[in-house]
C-alpha cells in the first residue's frame, strides 16, 4: 500500500515538471524577398494588408503591368474564385493602387530608365 502512495506522488510530481516546462513558442517567419516588396504609395498598406495572407507580393511585382480594369478583375478573381475576404472598398483601394504602381504608365517609365532592358 505504501508503495503504491510513493508511485502515485512520484506521476503526480512528474506530471507537474512536464507541465511546467512547456512553454509557448514563438515563430519569427523571415521578411519577404527584397525583390518582391510592393512599392510604397497610398494604399500600399491596404495591399500589403489584404493580399499576403494566401501568398507573397512576388505575385504582383512579376505579373506583367496591367491596366486598371485588369488589376480589378485580378482582384476580383482572388475574392471570388480563391475566397479573399476583403471589402468593397478595400478592393478599390487595392486595385487603384496596383493600376497606378503597376500599371502600364509605370511599364514605360521603367523602360525608359532601364534603357527598354528587364
Ligand atoms: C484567399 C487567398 C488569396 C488572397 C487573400 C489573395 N490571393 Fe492572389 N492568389 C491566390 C491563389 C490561390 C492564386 C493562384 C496560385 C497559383 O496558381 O499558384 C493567386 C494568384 C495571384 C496572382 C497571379 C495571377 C493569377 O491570377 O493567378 C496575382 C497577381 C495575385 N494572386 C494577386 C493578388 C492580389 C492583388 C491580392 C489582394 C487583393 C491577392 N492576390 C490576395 C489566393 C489569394
């Protein structure tokens, strides 16, 4: 009977030691690739915000420029074919601010300044 106390006290002990030692752990995910960080200009943080949960900003810096109705339908599809929960005017936001960052007046001033090379 005795004995039967002693492994009890020593499962209740062991319990306890274990339970103390789980901490919570943190993950520090590292920065996205400098290459594919959006540029800044208003609305870059509604952007940053509402289209790197599912993916990183690669996708929109290496699309080819488009236009504004394009950049509206590429948001579009990412709410209703991929399921993006952003609002109305978030998603105006976002598709004013991918017209005017990467949008083909940018193609031509990169041009210019890249000598036409990319
Ligand atoms: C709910 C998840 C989700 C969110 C949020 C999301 N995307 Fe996507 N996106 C996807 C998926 C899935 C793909 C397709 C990936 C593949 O084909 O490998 C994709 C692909 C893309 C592409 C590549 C071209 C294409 O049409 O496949 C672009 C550009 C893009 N997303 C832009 C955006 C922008 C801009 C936002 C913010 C408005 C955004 N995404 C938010 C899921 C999402």
């Amino acid at each position: 009977m005795k004995n039967l106390a002693q492994i009890f006290w020593l499962i209740l002990v062991l319990n306890f030691a274990a339970a103390s030692g789980a901490q919570q752990m943190s993950i520090k995910l590292p920065p996205d690739n400098a290459a594919a960080q959006v540029k800044d200009g208003s609305g870059d943080d509604t952007v940053r915000r509402n289209c790197t949960i599912c993916h990183s900003t690669d996708y929109i810096v290496t699309q080819p420029h488009l236009d504004a109705m394009h950049w509206q339908a590429e948001v579009q599809k990412m709410i209703n074919v991929y399921g993006a929960r952003i609002n109305e005017s978030d998603a105006k936001v976002i598709a004013d601010y991918l017209a005017k960052n990467y949008g083909p007046q940018e193609r031509k001033k990169e041009e210019k300044v890249g000598g036409g090379k990319r």
